[in-house]
C-alpha cells in the first residue's frame, strides 16, 4: 500500500478512533505523498477522494480542487468521440 492510501486510511480509521488530531496525520501523510510524486495519478485521486469524504473542519477544499484540476487537465484529450 503506497504512501497516500495508507495516509487516506489513517485519517478514516484515526478520526473515529483518535479524533481529528489522529485524522491529522493521515492527511499529512496524504500531502507529503503529494510532495513526492507531484504527477501521480493515484495520490492525487486518493487526496482528492480521500478528502471529500472528510467532515468539513478536517478537509482543504484548495487541495482538492488542485487534485482534481490535475486530473481533469490529466484527462483532456484522452477520450473517444
């Protein structure tokens, strides 16, 4: 499991287990996934994903709409028809 998922699963696991400073962490590792691989496809899902999912006070809007701008821009020109 790469470093966003395992980061998206804590955050989960982690708000209801530990609250949202457990949450916190999760999301921290979700964003350094980020810093390390900027371009991929899955972290930015799982971020993107990850995040709206998240209750409001726990989630950074910016950050999903940068993931999801990426992936659309990703995605232009890629279907048929």
């Amino acid at each position: 499991m790469d470093k966003a998922a395992r980061g998206g699963v804590q955050a989960f696991m982690d708000m209801f287990q530990k609250g949202p400073a457990g949450a916190a962490e999760g999301i921290a590792k979700m964003n350094r996934a980020i810093e390390l691989a900027p371009t991929s496809r899955r972290v930015r899902l799982q971020r993107a994903f990850s995040g709206i999912n998240l209750p409001d006070a726990l989630r950074n809007k910016a950050n999903e709409a940068q993931d999801l701008d990426f992936l659309v821009a990703l995605s232009t020109g890629t279907r048929a028809g």
